[in-house]
C-alpha cells in the first residue's frame, strides 16, 4: 500500500488514469449499459399517423420551458392516481427527449388532452391563465396571439375569437391565435394516456 | 507539518518570480471577475423568476418568460460564477502547490475566454428558446456546449502539465481532487450529449446521471479540492487529519458516479437502478463527514482567530451546509419520503442548499481569502461581513421557505385535494423564497465591490515578494 500512496502523491498522471478508468467504468455500468438496454428493450406504442401540428407544438413546449414546471411522469402510487394510470417505458419510446420532469409547480399534462378537452379554454387559458384559474401562477403567452378590435374579428362571434372583460383585454378588443397557439393546444390535446 | 517545516521548504525550492506572480492574479482575477459577472446575471434571473411566480404578469415579455430565463438562471450561476470561479481558484492552488509558474498563462487566457463565449451564446439562444429541451443543466445546443468543453479541456490540459513540471515533490491532496474534476467534467459531458440518447426511456438514464453527476464529480471535488488548500492557508495551520482528505477523494470517486438514479424514483427504469442510487446515497456520508468534519476539526481550536475573520465564516458555513445538504439529499432520495416530497419545492430548496449553502459560500471564502494574497489588495473586513450576512439571511430564508412549501404541497397532494390547493398553500412561501433571493442579489453586489477593490496592484505586488526569495531564485 505504501507503493500506491507513493504513485497517487508522485504522479499527477496516475490520479487521471485511474480517476479516469474508475469513473468510466461505473459511468457505463449505471449509466451508458442500463440506458442502451433500456432503449433495446422499450417498444414504441402503435401510434397514429405524425400530425405537423402537435410536432410544431411539441417543439415549442420545449422551447417555452414548459417541462421545468409540467411533469409527464405518473408513479404508481396513490398520490398520482387523479393522473390516470402509471406511466411505462414505452410511452417515452418516440420521445426526444422525453419529458418526465421533476418538478411540479403546475400539475401533471400525461392526460391533460382527456381532461382538459376544451380548445377554447386551453387558448384562453394560454392567453392568460389567470382569465380560468384566478390562482395560477403559470407565465402567460401573449405573443402567440394577436389583439385586434371587437369590429374587425366581426364582433367576437367566431371560433377562435378570445373575447375576455378587462384586464386581462382593454375594452372593445379581442385576441385572436396565431398558428403556434393552435398548435401547443393541438399538442395539449394528444396527451392521452390511456 | 510546523512553520519552521515549511520555512525550510520555502528556502529549498526556488519558488516563482515576482513577474510570475504579478501574470497570475492577472488569470486569477480575470476568471474570478468573469464569475461574480455571471453570479449577478444569475442572481438577477434568478430572482426574476421568483418575482414572476409571485406576480406572474411581471414583465411579460417573451424572452424574459419563466421557461426561458429558468435554464438560463441555472447555466449562469453553475456553469457561470461556479464553474468559471471554481477554475480560476484552481489555477491559484495549482500555482502555489507546484511552486511554479503555469505551464501557460495564454492557455488559462484562451480558455477563460471560451468558457464566457459559450456562457454568452448560450443566454441568447436561450432567450430565443432554442434549447434541447427540459433537461437539466445540458439545455444548450451541442455547439455551444462544445466550446464550453474545449475551454474546460484546455484548463485541464494546463493544470496537468504544470502539476507534471512541478518543483514540488509531493501532489497535495489538493491537487487530487483538482485533477480529478477536470478528469471526470468531459467524460461526464460527452456521456450527457451523446446523439445516441436524445430518445426514449434510456434518456432518462442519462439525464438522472448526468444531472447530478455534474454536480458529484465536478462541483463538489473542485470546490473541495480547493478548500483543503485555502482552510490551512487561512487558519495557518495544517489540515486536521490528511488521511481523511484521501478517504474522501476515494471515496466520492466511487460511490457518487452510482446515485443519479435517485432523482426519477418510481420512475419506468429497473427497480435495482433505483435502489442502487438511494442505498448508496447513504454511503455517500463516508466522504461527506469526512470532508466536511475535516474541515470543521480545523477550524476547531482558532475560534477566537475565526471570529475576526470573516472569510472563514463563509468556510465554516459551506463546510456545516455541505453535511446538512448532503444528509437531506439522501434521506429525500428514500421511497417513503420521495413519493411525498418529490415534484416539490423541496428539492429546489435542497439544490440551493448545496449549490449555494455548501459550494458557493466555499467559493465566497476562497476568493476572500485567497485573492488578496495574489493580487495585494485587501479588501475591508465590514463587507466582508456585510455580504456573509446578506448571503447566510438571504439562503436560509431561501431554503426554510422552500422546504416548508414542498411539504404542504405534498401533503395536498396526498390529501387528494384539487391541484390549485397546492399552489395556493406554496403562495406565501414564494413571496419568502422572492425575499430570500433578493437578499442574497444584494449580497452579489456586495461581493462584486468587494472583488474590485481587490484587483491585482501592481505596484504592492513588487514589494510583496520578499528580497530573499528573488534571490534564492
């Protein structure tokens, strides 16, 4: 042991090689081996055709850091069971990345595309989430909508039309979404986990 | 070892020239500028997002939207102030422990550089929400993380060819858990941005390993490493017990790499992965107690010394928060305590805990007590004080908050309350948490005051180094 203490105080080389050779060894045996077979092991789910719009949605979820906030992760345990069921490897399968999250300020979205139906209450909710839920404390997303005047969008009476009382809008407006609104909510929607 | 010990040793070994010393607080100090420069643009996000989650109308702008400023939150203060801070120290240690002058100063220059170019793109292109996506502490793209890399490379390839030319004779333990860092930091990066694993259930893997083996293998041996120099230096005496230094590097080694897994508990990955990390997360108190009690033995006996400086107060606090933090990070990890207390505020609070409490106030003490030695400038003890107690309120608000809300969350949740129950039950709490943030912002510009009045003085540096040495050169 003698030898050993003389190499590790001697020769700064000794320290990287065998630092180098420990950490590499167990970085592949807990790390780099198990999330190989895990990926070999884990069969896609039969999913319907690819939708450009819940992709461009997906994307932009990850962009607004939607995830940091959002798990997509259901345990098996009592405390998820309003989630709906445990989620599974092979739900993650197509997922780049998947987005498990570790944290949640704001609730679990696995099912949100079931529980959360509505397209007009996830756009108005996206707008601002404080015209639905007076409590949240989500970040709003105003600039994927436009705000025009109550006469153009004609008088507030079409689909997509946000017609919300001050404050959230000033008086004789309205907010209209524009693409990347449609497509979050479209990817909100194809959150099922059933 | 005595004074008269390392008298004799001063005299014996030519040591490095006035001209040496004067290039290296240029390095030193550069990279220590550089991190109290990301330190405030952390802090300033960092608290912008607890403000945002009191008033979430705040500053509705798209690039300054909770999403987007959280990662960049994370990468200023951990790859910004800590890893940049961290490194500069490090060359300051490896200068003194090899006694001799860095294999080259336009290398340290070089990677200082690279390291604040990729920290800068990084910020913009996090603002403009180009990210790989949620997965912490690798959301830059993989260009910026390259020179990211190559600067961190660079600075290890400069430290280990100085410590090779060393005119020392023996490596201080120091210097192992230096060396070490820069080792493990690019294997530990390559691993977290191989292509290989951007799909699917084995990126979970990899995030669980990669997001707290940064923290394990390079944070944690860097600041150490650092801290077993600096503590003696500043008490002036010897480490209390070198074998436990040794334990400790040894230990850390083989037992941190194993515990990532703990952060996805009940997660879809193999049961024996999972309980791999919360088993051994309780070994990991061997190198914990003995670095930490190590460093508390120190300082036992030099109280009275201690009192009058305050510089080894923020050593005592990293030293006490990195036994406290470690020991709530491992009893979280456990199946009980994690199906209540993860997906909360808890584990913010934990992560602030060590990432502040412990490596943070370690780095605040090393540069207090270490730069002046270079640069010759010391700096007035008051605000010195000043900031430790800014820094000590602001973290410990900071964590109680945090703490207290992620139990009340879990406990709605395991109530089977409606989601909003919890967040309203966290409100006050954030409001805390905003406060604990702004102290410890004002605490940074303290610090950076602080830090300017010690840049390197020319001319005291020449009278610093005493006549005998130049001449024994």
């Amino acid at each position: 042991m003698i030898g050993l203490n003389a190499l590790f105080h001697r020769r700064p080389e000794a320290i990287v090689v065998i630092g180098a050779a420990v950490f590499g060894a167990l970085s592949f045996l807990i790390a780099l081996r198990p999330a190989l077979d895990l990926n070999a092991a884990a069969a896609a789910r039969p999913s319907s055709e690819p939708d450009a719009a819940v992709a461009r949605g997906r994307a932009l979820y990850l962009a607004e850091g939607c995830g940091y906030c959002h798990s997509q992760f259901v345990r098996p345990l009592f405390i998820d069971a309003a989630y709906g069921r445990a989620s599974e490897a092979a739900d993650y399968a197509d997922a780049a990345p998947p987005l498990l999250g570790t944290e949640r300020a704001g609730p679990d979205l696995s099912n949100v595309g079931i529980r959360q139906p509505s397209v007009m209450w996830n756009l108005l909710h996206l707008f601002n989430p404080r015209s639905m839920v007076p409590e949240s404390v989500m970040p709003g997303f105003p600039w994927y909508f436009e705000i025009v005047d109550r006469q153009r969008a004609g008088d507030g009476a079409g689909d997509d039309v946000l017609a919300l009382p001050e404050p959230f809008l000033p008086a004789g407006k309205v907010a209209l979404p524009r693409r990347e609104a449609l497509d979050l909510v479209a990817y909100l929607q194809s959150l099922r986990q059933e | 070892m005595s004074s008269a010990t390392i008298n004799t040793e001063l005299a014996a070994v030519p040591a490095t020239s006035a001209e040496d010393d004067r290039a290296t607080a240029g390095i030193v100090y550069a990279y220590t500028a550089s991190a109290a420069f990301w330190l405030l643009v952390g802090s300033a996000y960092g608290t912008l997002a607890a403000c945002k989650l009191v008033w979430p109308d705040l500053l509705p702008f798209e690039w300054l939207s909770f999403g987007r400023i959280r990662p960049i939150h994370t990468a200023s203060v951990l790859l910004g102030w800590l890893s940049v801070g961290l490194t500069g120290i490090a060359y300051l240690v490896v200068y003194r422990t090899a006694r001799r002058a860095l294999f080259s100063n336009a290398l340290a220059h070089a990677g200082l550089w690279l390291l604040n170019l990729a920290l800068a793109a990084g910020l913009v292109t996090l603002s403009l929400g180009m990210t790989r996506g949620p997965v912490e502490y690798r959301e830059w793209l993989t260009p910026i993380a390259a020179v990211f890399a190559a600067g961190s490379l660079i600075n290890g390839a400069n430290i280990f060819v100085t410590l090779l030319r060393r005119r020392t004779e023996e490596l201080y333990i120091a210097d192992w858990f230096i060396l070490g860092s820069f080792t493990w930091l690019p294997i530990l990066y390559v691993i977290g941005y191989l292509p290989a694993f951007d799909r699917g259930i084995g990126n979970v893997v990899i995030q669980a390993y990669y997001m707290h083996v940064v923290l394990g293998m390079w944070f944690t041996p860097l600041v150490l490493g650092i801290t077993y120099w600096a503590l003696p230096r500043m008490l002036h005496k010897p480490i209390y017990s070198y074998a436990l230094g040794v334990l400790a590097f040894w230990a850390n080694l083989v037992f941190y790499p194993l515990i990532g897994a703990h952060h996805f508990v009940f997660a879809p990955l193999p049961w024996w992965l999972q309980t791999t990390a919360i088993a051994i997360g309780i070994g990991m108190m061997i190198p914990v107690v003995a670095s930490s009690g190590n460093f508390l033995l120190t300082m036992n006996g030099s109280w009275r010394m201690i009192r009058r400086e305050p510089a080894v107060w923020f050593i005592a606090v990293g030293a006490a928060s990195y036994l406290a933090a470690s020991l709530q990070g491992s009893l979280q990890a456990f199946r009980s305590a994690n199906a209540l207390l993860h997906f909360t505020n808890h584990t913010v609070g934990h992560a602030h805990f060590a990432a502040y409490g412990f490596v943070s106030f370690l780095l605040f003490g090393a540069v207090y007590g270490l730069v002046p030695r270079i640069t010759g400038a010391q700096d007035a003890p008051v605000r010195i004080r000043l900031h430790f107690w800014l820094a000590l309120g602001g973290m410990a608000l900071y964590v109680v908050a945090m703490v207290v809300a992620g139990v009340l969350q879990g406990m709605s949740w395991a109530d089977g309350r409606p989601f909003i129950d919890s967040v309203i039950a966290s409100a006050p709490w954030y409001a805390v948490r905003a406060a604990g943030g702004g102290l410890m912002t004002l605490g940074h510009v303290v610090f950076a005051w602080n830090l300017w009045l010690m840049r390197p003085q020319p001319r005291r540096a020449e009278v610093w180094v005493s006549p005998g040495l130049e001449a024994a050169r």
